[in-house]
C-alpha cells in the first residue's frame, strides 16, 4: 500500500491531482485508513492508464467514461478497444506532426551552423531549394511538406 505523497512522487503528479482523479470517481476502490487514501497496486495500474490517456490528448471527462466501462465489465471491450484505436490514431498524427517539427529543427541547426562556419548564408542560398546534401534535402523536404 501506499500513500498518497509516495504515489505522487512515483508518477511526478502533485497531490492536488491525485485528490481531484478521486473526487472525479478514477479510484472507486482505494481504501482508507483514518481518512488517509491507501493506494494499492490496482490504483497505480488505474493512474498508469490515465496518465496515458491524459498524455494522448483525451479530456477527463472522456477518461472517466473509460473508467465507467471498465466497471461495467466485458460487454463495453468493444467501446473500449474503440477508445485505444481513436486515440492510437491521435497518438500517431500527433507524431507525425513532431517529426515535421524535428525535420524543420534539425535543417535550421544543420542551415546555421553552415552559415557560421562559411561566414555567411550565401552558399547555403543557392543550395536551396533543391540542391542541398542528401541528408539534409530530406529535413528540408520533410519540415516543408504542406
């Protein structure tokens, strides 16, 4: 069992977070111990789906009706493997979105540190649009895909 700091701790989340999922019902199981949450191995494994979910993008409101359905039992799998597939789906767009943003980072740094080391852009200039080294036309390529 642990505590309500100890979890904090472990999962980087203050408190006041771990109260709130409470008061939202997220943990309609933990103990208490003289009005002390007792968490249990079952809350971290609820707290590690959350967090996941939170980190996709999902809202709370959308994360407590996952909740909901895991109570209800087997007959709501097929809602919740809909869930996973929409936000696996929001996961990876979201991913390609930062690769994009990588490619843009990493053509700007490779563009900079060409131009202090030529003294100037000049060269980097007439590479561009096309004619830059391999490596480097990819980024290019990538961070100005529309």
């Amino acid at each position: 069992m642990y505590t309500i700091g100890q979890v904090s701790e472990m999962f980087a989340l203050p408190v006041s977070t771990l109260r709130y999922y409470d008061k939202e019902g997220l943990f309609p199981e933990i103990t208490r111990k003289n009005g002390i949450r007792r968490f249990t191995e079952k809350e971290l494994e609820a707290l590690r789906v959350i967090e996941c979910l939170k980190k996709s993008g999902m809202e709370i409101r959308d994360v407590k009706q996952f909740m909901q359905w895991c109570r209800q039992g087997s007959e709501t799998y097929a809602q919740r493997l809909a869930l996973f597939e929409r936000q696996e789906e929001t996961v990876l767009s979201e991913m390609r979105r930062l690769e994009k943003t990588l490619a843009m980072i990493r053509f700007k740094r490779w563009y900079y540190e060409r131009a202090l080391a030529d003294g100037g852009e000049e060269g980097i200039k007439d590479m561009l649009p096309d004619r830059l080294p391999e490596e480097i036309q990819r980024l290019y390529d990538r961070a100005h895909e529309i």
